[in-house]
C-alpha cells in the first residue's frame, strides 16, 4: 500500500473532488488508454476528471470522454513555454478551482506542477510512466540541463509521486527515491474484461487476410524510435527469406509509421506485414499472434507485454523492460538487444516450435496482480480522498 502524507486541509463529501490531469492529446497510447479506463470505472460521483488538452488537435478518446462527464481544456502547444504557461494558468484561474492536478508527461510536469503551486491547488501528483534514462545520454548538453532543472523542480512543487516500475522511479525521481516517502509505485492496470470475450485465432486471421497456417509474430506500440520498429523489421526481412509462412502484425500509430510502409512495399513484403493503425480490439488482434515481440529501446513497464499474457501469448522483450512486467510463468524471456540478432532469431524459431501457454490460466493469473485495472482504480480512489484529507473527514464523520 502507499506511504501516504495527508494534507492539511479538508473538505466534505458532498462534492465530488476536481482532478485535473495533463496528459495533453488523448490518443489511443499507453498512458492515456489507462487514464480512459480509470475514467470509465471511478466513482463520477466522487471524483470529477478534467483533461488538459492541446489547442487545435483532437484526440480520438476526446468525444468518450465527454460522454463519461469528463471535461476538456485546450491549452498552447508545450512546445511554446511561455504561451502554454500562461495559458495553463488561464484555465487554472478559470476552470477551477482544482482540488488536485495529476501530471503525467516525463519533465514537463514540472512546468505542470508549479502552476499548479501558484494556483493554490493544494495535492500536486507527479507520475513517471517511463524509464528515459538511456534517451537522456543522446541529449545536447543543454537539453541534459533542461531535463536536471525539470527534475529539481518537481521535487520542489510535488506533494506527491507515482511511478509504473521501478525503473520509472529512479528515472524520474533518482536513484534514493525511495527514501522519500512522497514517491511510491503503482503498477498501470489493463482492462481484462475484452480479454474473456476474444474471437478465435482462425476469425481473426481471415479478418486480415493471414493464412491460418502462417507463422505470425506481433507488436501493439506507438510508432515512435523507442519501440525500435527498426529492430523488429529486421528480424523479419532477416526470418522471412527462409520462412515463407511468416508473417507480422503491426499495431499502432505515430510518425514513424509512413517510413515503415514505404519500406515493406519497397521489400514487396506489403502482403505479410499488416499495419492495423490504431484499433480498439487489441485483445482480439492479439489473438491473431502466435508469438508477441517487444525490443523496446526503454519502457516505464510495457503494457502492451501485460496484454500478450493477459490473451495467452509467449513474448520476447528486450531487456531494456523492466523485469515487473513478466506475470505469467513461463510467458516472458528477455533477450538483449547490443549484437544480438541471431538470439533474436533462435528464439523466435523456438517459440513458434514450443509449447502454447493456457489462456485460461495466464488471464486468471494477471487477474490477481495490481494489473488488474480494478486494482487501479481502488487504490487511486483511496489516495486521491486520503491526501485531499477527504478520508479524514469521512473517518471523523
């Protein structure tokens, strides 16, 4: 359970509390995929969820989000300091008062979080959901300053912290955090109730013109470098010379994506490498997969590795993933990335020869762990009343 440090101040039950959480664009990505499924089971009638949004882009969770009560605020790209503090402050003034502000960018919250200071919003959160600890090495020198002066400053404006592993927390909050008794972990959760409904693998794989016999290995990630896409077509260009029955989903978006469209059509491999685009049936296109491939360059956790064993799938991860994300036994082995390929290529071979892990027992198993997006919610509900000093007010009461 979370060490937790009530605040001073009170207040009765009869409001629900107004949460404000910067995670800008509400697209269908990690962080915000588990902000919307903490927004769909809260309790509305205790606790209001507001988003800091990006003037000018849409966000494809934006129209959900309102439906479920949630309210948006556009904001100045971040891009533009000075315009997006000022413009942070003008809703702050404007939309609030907020009881809390919930900051999930890397250093950005910050920024977030002092504005949130000068407001006077009395529980400042702070949650690191990657390790970018190895990104930081590529910076300019006055980027690294950047980053260290964002990290002095969360220190000083944050009332509270969270962190997706433990890797995620040293990134964020260095290397003693947890000597701090701010800063703690909550492991994100997925929705597990898609997972008990799937299609069949043989459905799925007609849906997307795949072979039934095929050999499929898949991703679900963002197209941005981290997830290294790069490293992962190799292995395939590499496996499909030999292998004719290979084949490979790809789910997700981002900037990257264009560049790997262009480079499967100029291999002429467009007819065994599926890009799905963003999808809201992930379980099912999971199923689709014989094995899951991850080669992150970093990760706070790698949800996407939780949902391959939530659906029953052996998965190969870089070693750079924090090792809290393997749950199921026998579902995850590590591999490195530096100079690597060929133990890359073995074990795929190996996980498309070996044995199929039960779905059944793999879901069951991730059902019990903090997860389980249920798990989530309780634990954020009890934290959000206990530091807002709600929960005293309901104990005294």
């Amino acid at each position: 359970m979370f060490s937790i440090m009530t605040q001073n101040h009170q207040r009765g039950v009869s409001k629900p509390l107004k949460i404000l959480h910067i995670a800008f664009t509400m697209h269908a990505r990690g962080t915000e995929t588990w902000l919307m499924n903490v927004l769909r089971r809260i309790d509305k009638n205790r606790f209001q969820f507001d988003f800091l949004t990006v003037e000018g882009e849409k966000g494809i969770y934006d129209q959900e989000i309102l439906d479920l009560g949630g309210k948006l605020h556009a904001c100045p790209h971040p891009g533009n300091k000075g315009a997006f503090l000022r413009g942070l402050r003008k809703i702050l003034q404007e939309k609030g008062p907020f009881d809390v502000i919930h900051a999930h960018p890397y250093t950005l919250s910050g920024l977030a979080l002092m504005q949130g200071a000068r407001a006077g919003i009395p529980v400042r959160i702070v949650h690191s959901h990657t390790d970018r600890r190895k990104a930081r090495r590529d910076k300019s020198v006055i980027r690294r300053a950047y980053i260290g002066a964002m990290k002095k400053l969360i220190s000083r404006t944050a009332t509270y912290g969270l962190a997706a592993s433990d890797d995620a927390a040293v990134s964020l909050f260095g290397k003693n955090w947890n000597k701090d008794p701010r800063w703690n972990i909550m492991h994100c959760g997925i929705d597990l109730e898609p997972f008990k409904k799937t299609k069949t693998k043989e459905a799925m794989r007609k849906s997307l013109g795949i072979p039934q016999q095929a050999h499929v290995m898949g991703h679900v990630g963002s197209f941005h470098f981290e997830k290294n896409h790069e490293f992962l077509l190799h292995l395939f260009e590499k496996m499909a010379k030999s292998d004719l029955k290979l084949h490979l989903i790809l789910v997700g978006d981002g900037p990257l994506k264009q560049k790997y469209e262009d480079r499967v059509k100029t291999l002429n491999l467009e007819k065994r490498v599926i890009f799905t685009g963003v999808r809201s049936d992930v379980p099912d296109l999971l199923k689709a997969m014989d094995i899951f491939v991850f080669p992150s360059l970093f990760e706070g956790l790698g949800l996407a590795v939780v949902e391959a064993q939530a659906a029953g799938l052996p998965c190969l991860v870089a070693d750079t993933v924090p090792q809290e994300a393997s749950i199921v036994d026998g579902a995850v082995e590590f591999l490195p990335l530096e100079n690597a390929d060929e133990q890359w290529v073995k074990a795929i071979k190996e996980k498309f020869e070996g044995n199929r892990i039960d779905a059944a027992r793999a879901l069951n198993q991730v059902s019990s762990t903090p997860f389980n997006i249920d798990h989530n919610v309780t634990m954020l509900m009890e934290l959000y009343d206990t530091l807002s000093g709600r929960q005293d007010s309901k104990d005294a009461a």
